[in-house]
C-alpha cells in the first residue's frame, strides 16, 4: 500500500469486498477469545499476549468507532 493515496486506501479499497472479509476475521471477538483458550491451555506467553492485544484492541474499537 506504500505509494497509494490514502483517499484510495480509505476511499475505495477499505469498502472492498476482500478488505472487509479480513476485517471481519481479524475483528472476531469470538475467534480472538478462542485463540486466548488455547493460548492459556498450551502455556504460550507470546501467544497469551498476543491474543490479548487483540482482545484490547477490539474493546477500544468497540467503544471509539462503534458508528462506523
């Protein structure tokens, strides 16, 4: 994306079909939640953390961008 004019980026490409079929994976809370389970259940501190970055982060969209 290095080079594109973000009016591009958050114009056109953020509203695409593949982008928000990514969006919707990686904004799973319930996926996240589950990779947190197995993360606990193996022991993994990267994966622990990991997980709840991204728990974090989905809780903090939640609040900042829930009318988007």
């Amino acid at each position: 994306m290095l080079g594109t004019d973000p009016k591009i980026v958050f114009g056109q490409l953020y509203f695409s079909d593949t982008w928000q079929s990514i969006f919707w994976v990686d904004n799973s809370i319930i996926l996240w939640g589950i990779g947190l389970g197995l993360a606990l259940a193996l022991r993994s501190r990267w994966a622990i953390a990991l997980c709840c970055a991204a728990l974090l982060h989905l809780g903090l969209d939640l609040m900042l961008h829930h009318d988007d």
